[in-house]
C-alpha cells in the first residue's frame, strides 16, 4: 500500500496533521471522510485539492466518503466567510447534491466491489430528525462554549471582519460539523476526516466530541490540505469573470482548458503536482524539461491536458486544443463549423461584437461591413485590404470585396466571423 502522507507531502497537499494519523494509515484500511457544502450546482476549481486528497487516499487503499452537507448546508459555515450564507430549501439541495455526485464521480471509483469503494453520504438524512432537545443533550452538553469560543472562525467573525456579528445559528455549525464525524465514526467506522486548512478548527472539535462522547480509547484523527493560492498571493480560482466551475455549461471546456494553460510557471509548477494524478518522476521529468525552455510551456500544456480530459473527456480536451488553434492564426471554416455555440463563444469573448438582422444578408461584403456593421472605416480602405489578401471571412480569405454574403455564410447558424489583418477579429451576430 502505498503511503497517503508521503504521497501528499511531496504533492504539496499537507497543511495540518493531528500525531498518530499517519500510524493509523500504515496500519490498517482507514475509512475518511471529507465535506462539502452543496451550495451550487456544480463544483468549482476551489474544491479540486480536497477531492483530489479522497482521489489519492483510494488509490493507497483506502476508502473515501465524501458528505454533501444537505443538513449543514441550511446552515451556512463561518469559516473564512465576513457574511452569513444564503440557506437553501431541500428540493434545491438535493438537486445540488446529484449534480456534485456526477461530477466527483469522475474521480472516485463507487462502483468498485473492493472494501475501499467510494461513498457519498449527506448529512440531512441523519439530522432531519434530529430534535432539538436531542442534540442538546446527547451533543452540546460534551462541548463547552469555552472550547467553541476558542476557535479562529469564530474569533474573526466576533471581532471584526463580520458586518453582522456572529448568528446563533452559525455559532452551533461546528457542532453539526463535529457530529457528522461522530455519526459517520459509529456507522461506517470512520477515523479520519480530511479538508482545506480553514476546516482544522471544525475537525478538531469532531475528534474532541468523539473522544468526549465514546471515551479516551475512541481514536479519531484530521488532516487538511493546505488553501491554494497563485504565486502572486492572489485567491486560486477566481478569474474577472468569475470561478471556474467543472460544470461545462457553467465554464466551458475551453475556457476551462484555457484557465490552465495560461498560469505562471511557478504556478504551473505547484499545480500539476496538487490536480493531476501523474507520479513524482513523469512530474520531475516534466519540470526539468520545462527549465531547459520555458517559452515552450511544457507544464502548462501538460497540466491543462491531464485536468481537462479527468474533470470532461479526450474529446473536450482535443476540441479546446483546436479552439485554441484558431484563435492564434490557424484553422479553417470547417474547424469552426465544428465547435458547439458556447465554445465558439468562448473563443471570441471579448472581440468587437455587432448585431445586424437576418434581412441584410444578401448585401455585398463591402456594403454589409462597413454600413451595417462598423467594421473597416470606409469602403475605399476595406477594397485596399481586400486586393492585398488581408480580409477573411469564417477562416477563409475574402477574394472579392463585392461578394454576396448569404445564410450560407453564418457559423452555427447566426455567425459571421471577420478577420482584419493577422489579430484583429470581429464577431457578427446575425438576428
């Protein structure tokens, strides 16, 4: 078996140990469990160290649990948060619960008929009964509030970055959170919990309540990865435009694709140990390869593949790869025709848009491009650019600068694609 510490420490992926977990490992098969809240349909990037922890704990024998907090996520966690979450209802819940399934299903192996197959467990179905005056009793009487005060998340949101102080209702998620570790303890023999670095104080008061409620001789155990960040110190994840979610309708797999290939060597450096699978020596092998000429952005190219075709397919890798081909000067009209709407348009985001209707088509090019859409600043200078082979239409040069341009024409239906010189393109949305 190999050894899951070891295993995370040369990755980059170890922040905090509690002492005897990595005896415990070597021992026996250890049953670990990690959370996550399903407060969105879809995970995002952010979420990728820790089910790449569970990945990594299966494929040293051992088996992961993964919980989705149906329960906890009505609640809303304080850890690292300055304002309380939104609380959702159980239909939408649910719903979220089934869309993270799928996607963590990418990682793990639940259908194995080894001892270590995968399971997802969500903790509504063990607290939706849970009354009030029960969990007082059989839970909050082993914690003190002295020991809840004494936690970091709590500390921060009591004296300062809170706008609103800290609710009651948030106050008692480490309870709910420690309780989960206690349920899943007695019910799967659970002994490890794992999680992202701002979790320690959460895991620990679960390891406490369980030694507390089943007495000394109840060994429980955490360990947390450390919060990414790039090596500008800024958040890892979030781009201007928002997260980079594995939902491909949600962020595309280009864009996807794209978010990979474009971070800083060091970055790539750290990355491709923490969100790929490959072993140490492909990864030295590629770093040394990588020094010997960075402008070839081997690590790049290579982290985007690996995490492109494990979070969506071969298929969505190779068609980010052609994407990208046309964007930097290659291509042809029928790679374009090719691509599904939503790439196309994550290809051309950001490039000078216009909205002409479907009743100027039949115009020549010279006509529709300088009158309906403001593309070249008169007809004498786009003639000019035409005549020297530097007007393309869809990927294939324009010859003759009066041409008809029909329904023929239009990409996916509704597109017109117009480069101006080798850089310069121009989107047109026919309506």
């Amino acid at each position: 078996m190999k050894n899951f510490v070891e295993e995370l420490k040369w990755r980059g992926m170890l922040a905090q140990i509690m002492p005897g977990t990595e005896e415990l490992l070597q021992k026996e098969m250890v049953t670990a469990y990690l959370g996550t809240d399903p407060t969105a349909d879809s995970l995002h990037i952010g979420h990728l160290c820790g089910i790449m922890m569970l990945r990594h704990l299966q494929r040293c024998g051992h088996k992961p649990i993964i919980l989705v907090g149906g329960a906890t996520g009505m609640i809303g966690d304080p850890s690292g948060k300055s304002q309380e979450r939104n609380l959702l209802d159980a239909e939408t819940l649910y719903h979220n619960q089934e869309c993270i399934k799928a996607q963590v299903a990418k990682f793990l192996d639940f259908d194995s008929t080894d001892a270590n197959a995968a399971e997802m467990v969500n903790n509504y179905d063990w607290m939706k009964d849970f009354t009030f005056l029960d969990f007082a009793r059989s839970v909050g009487k082993h914690i003190t509030v002295n020991y809840m005060m004494a936690k970091e998340s709590v500390q921060q949101r009591l004296n300062g970055i809170a706008r609103d102080g800290l609710s009651f209702t948030e106050f008692t998620y480490q309870l709910l959170q420690g309780y989960d570790f206690l349920h899943l303890y007695q019910a799967k023999g659970c002994k490890l919990q794992l999680g992202g670095n701002d979790q320690w104080g959460n895991m620990t008061t679960g390891t406490e309540l369980i030694r507390r409620t089943l007495g000394g001789e109840a060994e429980a155990f955490a360990l947390t990865c450390p919060l990414i960040t790039k090596a500008d110190g800024k958040k890892f994840g979030k781009t201007e435009s928002g997260n980079i979610w594995l939902d491909p309708k949600r962020t595309t797999p280009y864009k996807f694709y794209q978010f990979w290939l474009n971070v800083s060597d060091d970055d790539a450096e750290k990355y491709i140990k923490i969100f790929t699978s490959l072993d140490k020596e492909t990864i030295d092998a590629l770093i040394e390869e990588h020094h010997k000429d960075a402008g070839m952005r081997i690590l790049q190219k290579r982290l985007a593949q690996e995490v492109t075709v494990m979070v969506h397919s071969q298929q969505d890798y190779e068609m980010a790869i052609e994407a990208s081909s046309i964007l930097f000067g290659k291509g042809t009209k029928e790679s374009l025709q090719r691509l599904d709407e939503a790439t196309f348009c994550s290809v051309f985001e950001g490039v000078p848009m216009f909205t002409i209707s479907k009743e100027d088509l039949g115009q020549p090019a010279v006509e529709l491009f300088t009158q309906q859409a403001n593309i070249f600043p008169s007809k004498g200078e786009m003639r000019k650019l035409v005549q020297g082979g530097g007007v393309s239409l869809n990927k294939e040069k324009l010859t003759a600068f009066d041409r008809i341009i029909t329904t023929d024409d239009l990409i996916n239906g509704k597109y017109l694609l117009v480069q101006r010189g080798k850089k310069n393109y121009y989107l047109i949305t026919v309506q």
